[in-house]
C-alpha cells in the first residue's frame, strides 16, 4: 500500500470522508483540528492510500507536539478523548501503523500515540494509559430515560433547580464564552487543576461553528452552573463542565444534563457521550452512573511501550496542589503556557 500525506485544513477530501465515516466523530471535524493548531501550534495531518486526485476511504489524522518539556511526538489526537482511525479493515490498520513505526525510529519521535475507540489487538502498538469511556443511549422515550435517572441525586435534584426557577441559557456568544470561563477558574481550582486557555475556548467556539454547545444555568444573574457539548451527525460529546460550589445544592448540573438530553433527544440524536473518566475517578464515575450511562474500558496506544515512572502519582499531586494555591492571573497565565506542552 502506497501512503500519502495531506492537510485536513485545506483538502475538501476530509470534511466528505469525515460526514461519511461510520466512525468519525466531532473530534475528526476540520473545526476542532483548525482550534488545535490555532490555539496551540498543533498541525494536523492525514495518512490515506489514497492519491491527490482520489476521494479519500480511509485516513489517520495525526498532531506532532513539539515540546522541549514533554518530548517531541505523534498523537492522534491531542486533547481528545478518542479519536479512531477512519480505516475500512484491519489490514489496513496494519499497514498504517507499520509506516508510523518505521517514521517514529527513522525521526526519532518520542512516541506515538493513537486514541481509538475499540480494542486494538494488532499493529505493533501497546496499551500505555486505560479510562472509562461513558454514554447515554437516547434511543428509548425521555419518560424512560428520566425514570432511569438516579432518584434522589438526579431526579430531585432536577426538580429543585426547576422550583429554584433556575434561568437557562444556550449559544455561542462571546458573554456565554466569558461566564463558562469565570466557572471554569473556580471548578479547576476545586480540583487543583490548571484552567484551559481563554483563547482554547474562543477559537474552538469560532471553529466549531454550529457544532458546539454552551449550556448556562444562572440563579437571577448569577451563574451557577455551564456545561459545553459538541455534535456530529446523531451523536452529542459532553465536553466540558464546571459549576460554582456555593450552589450545588441548586442542583445547576443535573439541570443542565437534564436539558441537554431533552435537546439532543428532540433534534433527533441518538446518543450522548458522556466522556472519559480516570479509573480511580470513583465519585466521578458514580456521577455519571446516576444519569444511566454505559461504561466500558477506553485504551489509549503507543510505541514504543511507555516506561513505568513510578514517582509520577505524587509529581502530579504537589503540582496539582501548588497551582490550586496560586492567583487566578497566574494560574490562567500557567496554564497558557503549559497546555501546549501536555497534548
């Protein structure tokens, strides 16, 4: 097999075979690649048999990260919680990732690393990193999906935000983007996290067009709770959360969830993913249990086979916990910093 490289952001190719695809999702559109290289200088490119003037069937896309801090490597794709090669048969699979192995030792690569939804069982590559991945089926009636909701952390709590007259909003618009933002700052510093750029949020609104989503519940004017949703084809990704600790017992997040599955069910999708989680995320995983998902095991891959760094848990505590402490100035510049370098 001949393999070809092309460029996602000008080759009408990609935007046919991405509508097209079985597997493709909103994390293949040209909109969330465009936001990738914007914000962070990721470039993407395609992998595909197929010659310059040939309709694409099959495809790879990749982002190199470049990092004097992190290494330089192939991911498919950054900041992604999957991204499944766009391929028609296993044999291809192996073709494929034969040419990144043989490109990884020949350029010296750190790693590559794909992000698949299903189980790769071929192809050189290892498990590196396991998550949960998690999804609402929207197939049955909103009367059963609501009866499937966990009654007292869900269902009642729906019902308070509801009696508390909690005001809804949703768009695109750049005060949406400003009042997600101000939530974001007080939900990463809960969970001694740096916040995503400003400017990631911006371009991805501007990019995305009509596929991305903020949700914002307020209590008069004050907001309590957003949430941002991406849509391809039948299928809607819950991205993003964050929410205001002075008021969960308002119950803005399940409000929010709750109008989103209304939405998503009236304009016709058939699923909502709920994202990945972190195995030992146990509060998070039960939370996201409570709405009546679907879980299985999401694997990432790389080559070579990544190296046990035994000190990296208690690492990645104290730095969590020396950014949980810092100004909203400096921890919004940090993370501007060294989000580019994380991919």
């Amino acid at each position: 097999m001949d393999i070809n490289i092309a460029n996602p952001l000008s080759d009408a190719r990609w935007n046919d075979l991405v509508a097209r695809h079985p597997r493709a999702s909103a994390f293949h559109q040209r909109g969330w690649l465009e936001a990738l290289f914007r914000t962070y200088g990721y470039r993407p490119f395609l992998l595909t048999s197929a010659s310059a003037n040939k309709p694409l069937s099959d495809a790879i896309v990749l982002c190199r990260v470049s990092s004097w801090i992190t290494g330089t490597r192939l991911v498919s794709l950054p900041f992604s919680d999957h991204c499944d090669p766009l391929l028609n048969d296993l044999g291809e699979f192996i073709e494929f990732t034969n040419w990144l192995r043989l490109k990884r030792d020949n350029q010296g690569y750190k790693y590559i690393e794909i992000r698949p939804l299903s189980r790769i069982e071929e192809g050189g590559l290892h498990p590196s990193q396991s998550y949960y991945f998690h999804e609402l089926d929207l197939t049955a009636s909103l009367e059963q999906i609501f009866r499937r909701l966990h009654k007292d952390s869900i269902q009642r709590k729906i019902q308070r935000a509801e009696r508390e007259k909690l005001m809804y909003e949703t768009g695109r618009c750049e005060g949406l983007v400003e009042d997600f933002y101000r939530l974001l700052l007080i939900t990463r510093r809960r969970h001694h996290l740096l916040p995503q750029p400003r400017l990631w949020l911006k371009n991805l609104v501007e990019c995305m067009g009509v596929n991305i989503e903020i949700r914002l519940a307020r209590k008069g004017r004050t907001p309590v709770a957003a949430m941002i949703t991406l849509r391809h084809r039948s299928s809607v990704i819950y991205k993003y959360g964050c929410s205001d600790e002075k008021f969960h017992n308002l119950g803005g997040i399940p409000f929010l969830f709750w109008k989103l599955i209304e939405e998503s069910k009236a304009s016709g999708a058939e699923k909502i993913d709920f994202g990945r989680s972190d195995l030992d995320q146990r509060n998070l995983i039960a939370f996201k249990d409570k709405f009546g998902t679907t879980k299985k095991l999401l694997h990432y891959y790389r080559y070579p086979k990544q190296r046990e760094n035994k000190g990296r848990g208690w690492d990645l505590r104290m730095i969590r916990q020396f950014f949980s402490i810092l100004p909203d100035p400096v921890s919004t510049a940090a993370g501007e910093v060294l989000y580019r370098h994380i991919g």
